[in-house]
C-alpha cells in the first residue's frame, strides 16, 4: 500500500511540473521595433499572444488586429487575421522575431519585458 502512496504521488508531482512549464516562448507582448525596412515610430506597435501561443492581437497606434497562430514548427509560426485573410509569417527565438509576408521581410520585434 505505501508504494502505491508513493507511486502515485511520484506520477502527480510529475504531472504538475510538467504542466507548469508549458508557457509557449512565444506567449506575452514583443514589441515592434521595424516595419518595411523603417522603424517604428509609434509607441504602442506590439504583438501579444495569450500563453499557450494560439492566439492574439496586433496593437499599432491605438487600432487593434485580432489573428489566429498556426504553428508550422519550433520558431516558426503562422499569423492568421481574422479580419483579413493575409498570413503573416513569423520566426521567433531568444527573444527576437522576424515578420514576412508572402516571403519579404515586412517587420522584426522584440519580447518585452513586461
């Protein structure tokens, strides 16, 4: 009986750290730094996705985008506006991102801090 006990609080334990890492590297807001070979003047360009990297929302300069992800691979991802039907594709990776619309380079950003 006591190695059931502990078997089952071992295959629990496991469980719940597993699940306590399960934040997707992309989850919270980066903030656009370039857009179209410039920078970006507005203070409020950023991109915010919810914690498990599914979806989120655009912010340029008070308007709001809502989109899809649809993840193609590790740092790699797809960007779906619910809106509009363009993708935009991402690669992201040690707090950088890289934007591109049908295959040109269209935006880069950073992971806040926040």
């Amino acid at each position: 009986m006591k190695l059931f006990n502990v078997m089952f609080v071992v295959v629990i334990t496991a469980f719940l750290l597993g699940a306590c890492g399960n934040e997707d590297e992309l989850a919270g807001t980066w903030e656009i730094y370039e857009m179209f070979g410039g920078p970006v003047v507005e203070e409020d360009a950023s991109l915010t996705f919810t914690e498990d990297g599914s979806e989120g929302f655009l912010l340029v300069d008070g308007h709001m985008e809502n989109f899809t992800v649809n993840k193609v691979e590790d740092g790699k991802a797809e960007l779906v506006h619910e809106e509009d039907p363009e993708i935009i594709e991402i690669m992201y990776g040690d707090g950088e991102m890289t934007l591109y619309s049908e295959g040109e380079q269209v935006g880069a950003a950073k992971k806040s801090d926040n």
